[in-house]
C-alpha cells in the first residue's frame, strides 16, 4: 500500500489553497494513499505490447463522396435579383471610406 505522509496531504491542500481541518487531513492521507494504489495497479496492467488508446473500439470516420451537386447556374441565380452587376449580386455599400 502506498504511503502518504500527513504533511504531503498538507502540503497539496495548501497549493489546492484549500483549508482543512486536522482530522480531514487525516483522512486525505488514508484515502489518497488507496487513490495511489489504484493508480499503481492501472500501471501493472500496461505492457510495452499494449498500444496506447484513447477509445476501447476502434473509430473511423465514414464520409460521402465529395461530388458536385446540380444547382443554378450562375445566370438562373441572378434572374430574380433586383441588381446585378459583373456577374454578381449589387448590393447598397453600407460602409464609408472616411
């Protein structure tokens, strides 16, 4: 079992800036000593053969074939504005130049 000293807890409660009493500091050891242990057995289990992984299955991506789709010809678009000038929508100017 991993052993975590009184003064380590106190010591991490201070740079957590949280303020424990003596008997909670008591506890923290115990519990964070079984918080250690769980994380020594973690490391047992990881071998050199084992690949790292961030999901259990594997994930891929499934995406669609990036074809064009019909759509208005550029004249078929401009037939129903109100203006168009040099092939493309006019549109009032709402920014100056000062």
């Amino acid at each position: 079992m991993s052993t975590i000293s009184r003064d380590q807890v106190a010591h991490l409660a201070m740079l957590a800036r949280i303020d424990l009493s003596e008997t909670e500091l008591d506890a923290m050891a115990g519990e964070l000593a079984v918080i250690l242990d769980a994380f020594a057995k973690v490391g047992e289990l990881a071998d050199v053969d084992v690949p790292g992984m961030s999901h259990p299955l594997p994930l891929t991506d499934v995406y669609r074939a990036d074809t064009p789709a019909p759509g208005l010809t550029q004249e078929a678009a401009l037939a129903a504005a109100p203006e168009a000038e040099d092939g493309r929508f006019a549109v009032p100017r709402i920014l100056t130049e000062d």
